[in-house]
C-alpha cells in the first residue's frame, strides 16, 4: 500500500539518555499533563473561594494513589503480556514502559483526594469540580506518550491523516506502509474539545456539588467508547467487546444517572468549598499568632 503524502509519522525514537538515566516520551508526557492539570486546577479552585495551595496539598494524595491505580487497571485488564505464556510478571511493575489505565487511574486517585480533602477540611465534590477539566488536558496530553512508542493505534485506514507505524512496531499480519487510524490523536482532541466545553459550562451555568465532574466522566467516556471500538492491540474481551468498551458503557452510564439524580438534589450554586476546619498540623500553622 502506498503511504499518503499527508500521513503522520511516528517519532523514530521515544527514550533519550542523560549518561545513565533514560528520559521516556511516555513519562514525561505523563508528567507535563500532571504539571498543567495542576496549574488549571488552582485556576479554577481560586475562582471558587478555594485556597491554590490547597490544590498541591491534594495532589500530594491523588496522584501517586492514581498511578498506581492506573497500573493495577491496566495489568488487570491486559494481563497475557505479563502473566500469559511467556510473558514476564516483573514487568507489571515497569511502569515507564508504558501502561497506565483511566479506570484505575480515576478510581484510586479518587481515593486519595477523599483523603486530602478530609485533612484540608475541603469537600470532596468541589474539588472534583475545579479537577475536572484539567483532568481532560491532563488524558489529552498523556497520549502523546502512546504516539512516542507506537502504540494503542487504531485499524488500517487509507484517510489522509493515517498513521505511519515503523516496521518493528507493525502488528502481525499487516504490510509495511499500512496505515492506521491515529487514536491517540483522536482522544486527545476529543479531550481537549470535552474540558473547552466543561469551562464554558461552568463560566454559564457553574453547576457545583460534583455535576462538573460527573459531566466530564460522561463526555470522557462518549468519546473513549468509540475510540477503544477502533483499537487493534490486544486486550480482553467480554462478550465480543473489548473490557474497555463495557467499562466505559457502564461508567458512563452510572455518571450520566449520577448527574442528573445530583442536579435534581442539588440545583443551586456551591456556596463554599469547605466542609470542615482544617485538622492536620501544617493548616493549624496558618493559624495568626501559631508559629510554624
């Protein structure tokens, strides 16, 4: 098949070293999103009476819980490449070769805003609020990482923007110069128009008590479920459908009921963004006349 004038290229290389310490693509695609979610979030927690300090505090909690649980979901859900036949356990724990899951990523970095927010007397679905569109930006700019080493892409497709995927990266059974649908392209502009509309909404509407959020995981996964529909890699199945495509009917789904039972319980604007005093040592130090 020819290659199109038009096509992407992969990069031809996604580790560089500084002497003996490597720089991965992925890690710092991964990074950079944690850094500009971070910094929309304290945009956005200021603009609600919060504290922007606050937001760092949190994120002490939340992101290592999500990372780890971003590799939990995606050793679970893709296990054959580390427990399958020749596959190698060890590398279920390397995290800088790529491989983190949404799912898993959300759901325990959850847990440790919930513990974050508790110590910083900060409720819960405010936060989630002022998180929700940097969390978009912060997907979108992590699947830069997947282009970087090649992977995660879609069918063969013969539009103008294909992508060009290097032979040593080919999956079985297609020819050199095949080329297929961008994914990783797609998500991130699905993303990046998804957090565009979530600020919008807000700046219009500034639906609080966690509808933001609740909007977002709707959005997110109404563009994930068609993306991972296109997806050759290997992944597990459930009644002919990849896991991720029920996932993210279910989730989607339970967020959609969640948004609307919330909306109904809840029509009126966040008045404040904390629920109680602050309980840990360092807030009390910002107490007047307390020294640190």
């Amino acid at each position: 098949m020819t290659v199109l004038p038009l096509a992407i290229p992969s990069p031809g290389q996604s580790v560089w070293h500084l002497g003996p310490f490597p720089l991965r693509a992925y890690a710092i695609a991964i990074l950079l999103g944690i850094v500009v979610a971070t910094v929309m979030t304290q945009w956005r927690w200021k603009k609600q009476g919060g504290d922007p300090e606050t937001v760092l505090d949190i994120a002490y909690w939340a992101v290592p819980f999500g990372i780890v649980g971003g590799r939990l979901y995606h050793v679970v859900s893709s296990p054959d490449a580390y427990f399958g036949p020749g596959g190698d356990p060890w590398k279920a724990l390397a995290i800088w070769e790529g491989g983190l899951g949404i799912w898993g990523a959300v759901a325990l970095g959850a847990l440790g805003a919930w513990i974050g927010c508790r110590r910083h007397g900060v409720r819960l679905a405010a936060f989630a609020d002022a998180l929700a569109p940097g969390l978009l930006v912060a997907q979108g700019i992590g699947r830069l990482g997947n282009w970087f080493n090649q992977e995660l892409f879609g069918g063969p497709t013969t539009l103008p923007w294909g992508l060009r995927v290097d032979d040593a990266h080919l999956p079985a059974g297609y020819e050199p110069g095949t080329l297929f649908h961008p994914t990783f392209l797609y998500e991130m502009l699905w993303n990046f128009a998804a957090a565009a509309l979530l600020i919008y909404l807000g700046s219009r509407l500034r639906p609080g008590s966690g509808r933001t959020f609740w909007l977002y995981v709707v959005l997110y996964t109404t563009g994930r479920l068609w993306i991972e529909m296109l997806r050759i890699d290997p992944a597990e199945t459930v009644l002919g459908l990849r896991l991720n495509v029920w996932t993210s009917i279910v989730v989607g789904l339970g967020a959609l009921i969640a948004f609307v039972v919330v909306g109904r319980r809840n029509p009126g604007r966040d008045t404040t963004v904390l629920s109680t005093p602050p309980t840990t040592q360092d807030d009390e130090a910002d107490i007047p006349g307390r020294a640190r």
